[in-house]
C-alpha cells in the first residue's frame, strides 16, 4: 500500500512538471523529430529563421495572453495587424511621411482601438468574444476602404530594417519579440497591476470588493492586446516590405492557438508568459517542418486546427479535474 | 451496517486528511458528523462515494465490499449526496430538474411533462411540501430548491443519503422544513448522514453523533448521552473558555462613523452613528437590507439621499476602492465568490487590496509584501505550511482568518463584517471573536451583520434591526433580549 502511495506521488510530481513544462517537451519531441526527418532542420539558418518567422506571433500574444488571463478574448487583433499594415503604408507612401511618425501614429491607433474594445466590454458589459468579433469586421472593411483592396508598396530603404535588419547573428523582429515579452512577464511578475489581471480573471467580484477597479484594468489590457497587435503589424509590413489587405487574416486564431498551447487557461486567470513563449515556438517549428518535409498547405491548415482543438480540450480536462 | 468504513486512511501530498477512520452507519439512523473545518469530513463522503479513493481500508455498502468504488456505481447503489452547491438548471421546471437525465417520455423524442410533473407532485405530497411542480428552479428560495434536490435523491431510490451542511444557507423557516423533511425519510426508512455546525439541529435530528478531528475519528456517541458541552470539546480537543470573549469597556465618546437619512439599494431612511471602540450589530432577517446597507457604505452601491460622515469628514464613496482609502473595510458574505480569489496564493489575498500601496514604480516590493502576510499569519494563527499555498487549500476558517487579514493591512478604522462566521467551526469562530475585541480595543470600530441571533447578542454592545431595509428598532446591550429583537425584524 505505502508503495502505491509513493508512486503515486512520484506521479502527481511528474504530472505538475508536466503541466508546468509539457509544451517545451513537446517542442522538444518535435525538433528531434523533425532533425531526423530533415537535414535542414537544425541549420542554424533555418532555425532563426523560424525564430524570425514566429516574431510577430510572439509578440502580439504577449497581449493577447493578457486579454485570455482576465477571461476575455480578443478577436480583432488580425485586422489590426491587417489595418497598422494599411494605415501606415498608406501614410509613407501616399500621405508622404516621415516613417517614425506613421508608426507613431499607427501604434497609437491600434491602441485606441484597443481601448475602445476594453470600453464597450466594460461599460455596456457586452461578451467581449462579440465585441471583438464585431470590430474584426469592421476594421477589416476601413483597411479595404484605405487601400481599395491593393496593396501598397514603395518604402523608404531605412524601414525595413525593423523587419529585415540583423544586429550581429540575430534578426531585429527576434529581438522586439525578446523585448515585448521580458516586458510582458516584467508585468506579470512585477507590477501591481499584473496581479490584478489574475485576480480579475480569477474572481472578478472579489478583485472589485478589494478595492481593483476593474473597468480600468480591462481599459489597460485591451489597450495592451491591441498595442501589441500593432506593433506586430509594424513588423510585418517592413518584413513584406507592402501593405497588404490579407496581412492579419486569420492571425488571431493562430494566436490564440499559441497562447493555449502554451497553458493560458481560456476561462481565465492563470497562465504564463514563458509557456507562452513554449505555444509559440510549437507551432513555428510545427509549420517550418512540415514546410521542410513537402506538406501541403491543406494539410498544415487541418494540423493547425487539431492542434487548437487538443490544446483546448487538454486546457478544459484540467479545468474538470480541479473542480 | 448499511454502510461500513474500516481504517480509511487517505494521504494527500505532505497531508494526511484521513487516519484510520471507521465508521458504522445503522440502516435507518440519522448520523450525524461533526468536526471543525479540515476534521477530514469532506474526505470522508468523498471516500463513500468513491469520488476519492482512499490510500487505506474498505468501504462496503449493504454488507458488499467496493475496492474500486466510482461515483456512478455508488449512486446506483443508493447512496446520494446533497452538496452546498445544488445540481439543479435554474431554467428548468422543478419537474423537469427531479428527472433530469431521465426524463419520463411518451415516445421517441418527446417528453412527457404532464407525467414528470404528476410524479413529482406525488413525491412532495409524501413530505407535505408545498412548491408547484411547473415552476422554474430558478424562482425558488435556496430552501426550496435545497428540498428539490432531497427530492430527486428520493425519485432516484436513494436509500442512503449524505446531507453536506444542508442548513448552512437557509434562513431559520426554511431549515424548519428541512427539518421536517429529514424526519419523515427517517420514518420512511431512509439513512442519512447528516454533516453540520448547527449544534441545535445535530440534537434535534440524530441519533448518534461521529467526531472527527485532525483527521482522526474521536468518538462515536449516542446523542441522547451527550451534552452540547461534551460535543464541543471533543471536536475542539480543547475547552473553549466561553464562546464569546469578553473585552473591556474601550466605547469612547467619539463619533466615529454618522449616518444621516440614507436611503438607495433597498434601504431608506437610515440614520446610525458607530463610535469608537463600539460593535454596533445589525440584525434582521434575509433581504431586510443589512448588506445592502453595507454596500451603499462601502461604496459598492450608490445612495440616491443621505449623508455619511466618517471622522468628522463626508464621504461619498463611488468605489470600494475610495471606501478602502477611507479607512472602511468589508469583509464580505461569501467567502468563496466575494472574498477568496482562490487560484491566487495566501500571500497574494492578504496584499490584494494594499499592492498599490507597497509598490514603487508600478512594482511590487515583495520583501515588504511577504513581511506583511507573515506579520498577519502569526497573529491571526493562519494554519498553513507556507505563504505560498493557493487559499483554496485551506479549511474554511483559515480561508476567512486570510481575507479578514487582507482587509486588516488596509489598516481600517471601521470594519464590517458581513456574516463573518457563517459555516467556519467554533475554534475559529472565537478567534474570530477575539479578533473582533481586539479591533475595538484598539479604538476602532465595528459594524457587524450576522444572523445568528446568538452572536450579534453575544458581539454588539449595541443592534440596530432592519425590517424591510428601515430601521425597526435599536437595542442597547442590557435590553438584548432574542424575542425582541425577532419582534423588531417580523413586524409589519
């Protein structure tokens, strides 16, 4: 009997190990794998560059983990990126200005916009999944009303070095990545009103009764996601050097996936960035490989798909045990 | 036996919540198990029901052993449970609820909603209870969707029935039914395993009493041998001087909180004044506008007339958040929706409400963070290994000794309790109490609602009674008398 008891707890050890570490296990189970189905794979090449790639994944989840740990969800942030794509090619190229200043500009509108989300959601106490939902829709179509569907292109040679730049080895996205997120976990860890995002996820009434004033707290984190989101678009146009009307498509989707993947609890109030960081990298080396083995596109799609649905499902088995 | 625990032990991680437990259950008798929070009694049904497997020992039902007991097979061997929180679809009929899962059908797809609500109807004439089959579950009183719940155990057979705290959440005419329920599936043959702190109703009910502490089963004893007295000090293991500690006389003169003609939320017109070092107890029945008085206080809710001074200043509090900077603190009613963020870590409840306080440049200064919580875990005897264990972990004294602790670092002049020990065993209770005199010796003062007529007596030095949210009548403390006060809160 006694000995059951001990494997049990040996088991109960490896289970929180596993639940605290299991996404860089599994990355871990994909890069062996993939460096023996691929010689290419461990290229050091290679790998920046699907550190390159996932860069902007990586830091629009930074916000979108924040929006997800206060039981949100932010829909909108692809067209964001999609609309900070448009906006600010638009305003070098057709307007004419200075780069700093159009990403200035664009940064703050993806902000305000963010805001606006956290404002309805907390004020006319909608579901943020369809407040979202709503202004996906509708900036999608002002990014279609800037640019008329076409894409723009023409930038001065020195914005491209936010996508495309290197300093020694490592890609500059890599590194704006590598900073959002130390500021991200910086956040969570640190800051007081870190802990209020958790404690606002996890009970909002009793974080309200402590004194938190909520609505602010959603003002800021929604302010955050569509912050972020924005910078993620700024990236993405200088590394695709053309606004273009499909930039953000479907991004939120995989953003959400990497931040489940990496156990951000859909229902709220628990999550890390650091596992986050895990998600991420789950699905760029995921996609890289199955690039390097000759998958098709569909095929990625229905992968990329199932693993949304295990990911979550494994979040919601959690959730039914504690309960 | 019906039911036959031997020498269950279960080991949690670095916990042992049972040890060598047995326990006989007599088919027929009403058993009651007593203990304080963390005794080992939710383990122990949990161990019934197969919901945990225990780490030692057997459990038989109807004289046949189950080494491998689940939930499911437990049900369908008669043995239900009525937890704290009710498995009932507010938006489903009474009916509807009684037979969920086994909806009565006519043919195919369709149900039969006239039979269902026949049969249902049938079950509550049985017990003479009076609610009508149709209605939605969600229009009920928790009391009558309490006796919904007993009923669908009773349309499922249940021949044992494991009652958790059942009166915990009823008002006093509601447990009487529950009462009277209990008593007739006694005379109809049922088991039931009664769980409660209410010392009255374990006397009332029972035929014997179990006492669980510390994990460790203490003594089973025939109630009719037993005195409220013995019973205490076994679940306790201590003798508790006297339930409510006596303070010294520390009223002073001055006017801490005036309230004039304050009226919103469901009360009106309501005029108090708390002075320093005073308890002033707010008593009345559910609904009569204690708490909502207390929101409108706290800033929670907002006033439509009225003035509120506190230290001589007006306040008008929009957010808990300006009450808090006030100097008021309340420590809410529910422990677990209102006060516990239970995924967070003791630590963490504790500095919730001070953070921006102890943070330089946005940033939490830990040290100072964890130098508070520590400070507040030794005084207030907080039973814990660390600060850093998620409170859900603790017993539900522990639970309330940390969010009474998160509102003491506010450092507070006036704090409101809010039925401060409601479902919490009788050793925290009194240290609860203590507390309380504590605070008011201090020079501060407390303004608390309880409905446990023998608390706000034995606490206040003076009550207020709310009737219909005015004020119905005020008592100072050489008047306290129950049937007056119960006059104040009826009348009308």
């Amino acid at each position: 009997m006694k000995n059951t008891d001990s494997t049990k707890t040996v088991g109960s050890v490896a289970a929180s190990i596993g639940k605290q570490y299991g996404i860089f296990i599994v990355l871990l189970v994909l890069m062996i794998f993939f460096s023996i189905a691929s010689e290419n794979f461990l290229d050091s090449h290679n790998l920046l560059n699907v550190a390159r790639q996932v860069s902007m994944m990586g830091i629009a989840a930074v916000g979108f983990a924040f929006v997800l740990l206060l039981g949100g969800i932010d829909l909108s942030i692809g067209s964001l990126i999609t609309l900070v794509n448009i906006a600010t090619a638009w305003l070098m190229v057709n307007a004419g200005w200075n780069p700093v200043l159009a990403v200035l500009v664009a940064l703050l509108l993806s902000a305000s916009i963010g805001f606006f989300n956290g404002w309805i959601i907390a004020n006319l106490q909608m579901p943020p999944i369809i407040v979202t939902l709503a202004m996906m829709i509708i900036i999608e179509g002002v990014a279609y009303l800037i640019c008329g569907g076409l894409p723009i292109y023409g930038f001065a040679k020195s914005f491209a070095v936010i996508g495309q730049g290197y300093v020694g080895p490592i890609p500059i996205p890599v590194i704006i990545m590598a900073i959002v997120m130390g500021l991200g976990m910086f956040i969570l860890r640190k800051t007081y009103f870190g802990r209020y995002f958790y404690a606002v996820g996890g009970n909002e009434e009793a974080a309200e009764l402590s004194g938190i004033n909520v609505k602010r707290v959603k003002y800021l984190v929604y302010t955050l996601s569509g912050f972020f989101a924005g910078v993620a678009g700024i990236v993405m146009l200088s590394r695709t050097n053309s606004g273009q009307v499909i930039a953000g498509k479907n991004f939120e989707f995989l953003v959400l996936t990497a931040c489940v993947l990496g156990g951000v609890s859909v229902s709220g109030g628990s999550g890390k960035i650091s596992n986050v960081l895990g998600g991420v990298l789950v699905l760029g080396v995921l996609s890289n490989g199955l690039v390097l083995l000759d998958v098709g596109d569909y095929v990625q799609k229905v992968i990329r798909g199932s693993v949304l649905l295990i990911a979550v499902a494994l979040d919601c088995i959690q959730h039914r045990k504690k309960a | 036996m019906i039911l036959q625990l031997k020498n269950i032990t279960k080991r949690y991680p670095g916990v042992v919540a049972l040890n060598n437990v047995s326990l006989d259950v007599a088919e027929g008798e009403v058993h009651a198990l007593v203990g304080e929070n963390g005794a080992g009694k939710s383990t122990l049904i949990k161990s019934c029901t197969g919901a945990v497997i225990p780490s030692e020992g057997t459990v038989s039902i109807q004289g046949q052993e189950f080494p491998a007991l689940n939930p499911k097979l437990s049900e369908e061997l008669g043995l239900a449970v009525i937890y704290q929180e009710f498995n009932l679809v507010d938006e489903l009929s009474v009916a509807e609820n009684i037979f969920l899962g086994r909806a009565i059908r006519k043919s195919g797809l369709m149900i039969d909603k006239k039979a269902m609500a026949e049969k249902a109807a049938e079950i509550f004439e049985q017990f003479d209870i009076d609610i009508d089959p149709n209605a939605l579950v969600g229009s009920l009183t928790v009391g009558y969707q309490q006796l919904v719940e007993i009923a669908k155990a009773v349309s499922q057979n249940a021949q044992i029935l494991i009652m958790d705290e059942p009166s915990a959440p009823l008002t006093a005419a509601e447990a009487e039914s529950l009462y009277v329920m209990v008593e007739k599936l006694k005379a109809k043959g049922v088991t039931i395993i009664y769980i409660s702190h209410r010392m009255e109703e374990i006397f009332r009910l029972s035929d014997r009493i179990t006492v669980l502490r510390d994990g460790q089963k203490i003594e089973t004893l025939n109630t009719s041998d037993t005195t409220l007295d013995d019973l205490v000090k076994l679940m306790v293991g201590r003798e508790l001087k006297e339930t409510y500690p006596a303070r010294k006389d520390c009223i002073s003169d001055e006017v801490l909180l005036e309230v004039e003609n304050l009226s919103g939320n469901g009360v009106h017109d309501i005029s108090l004044q708390i002075k320093k070092g005073e308890v002033l107890g707010l008593a009345g029945l559910i609904g009569a506008g204690r708490t909502e008085l207390a929101e409108l206080l706290f800033g929670v809710k907002q006033r439509t007339a009225g003035r509120v001074v506190l230290h001589g200043r007006e306040i008008e509090p929009k957010l808990p958040r300006a009450a808090i900077d006030c100097g008021i603190a309340l420590v809410p009613e529910d422990r677990k929706k209102q006060g516990a963020l239970l995924e967070v870590d003791i630590k963490g409840n504790i500095s919730m409400a001070i953070l921006e306080r102890i943070s330089k440049f946005f940033t939490v200064n830990k040290k100072e963070e964890q130098r508070i919580a520590e400070s507040y875990r030794k005084s207030m005897r907080i039973k814990t290994p660390d600060l850093e264990q998620k409170i859900k972990n603790l017993s539900g004294g522990n639970q309330q000794k940390a969010i009474i602790a998160k509102w003491l670092a506010t450092e507070p002049t006036l704090v409101i309790f809010d039925e401060p020990t409601r479902g919490i065993d009788v050793g925290a209770k009194s240290e609860i109490y203590a507390l309380v005199n504590e605070l008011v010796e201090s020079g501060k003062a407390v303004l608390m609602i309880s409905s446990e007529m023998e608390e706000v007596m034995g606490m206040s030095d003076r009550i207020i009674v709310l009737q219909e949210g005015r004020i119905s009548g005020e008592l100072d403390r050489k008047d306290f008398d129950q049937e007056t006060i119960m006059g104040f809160a009826a009348q009308g």
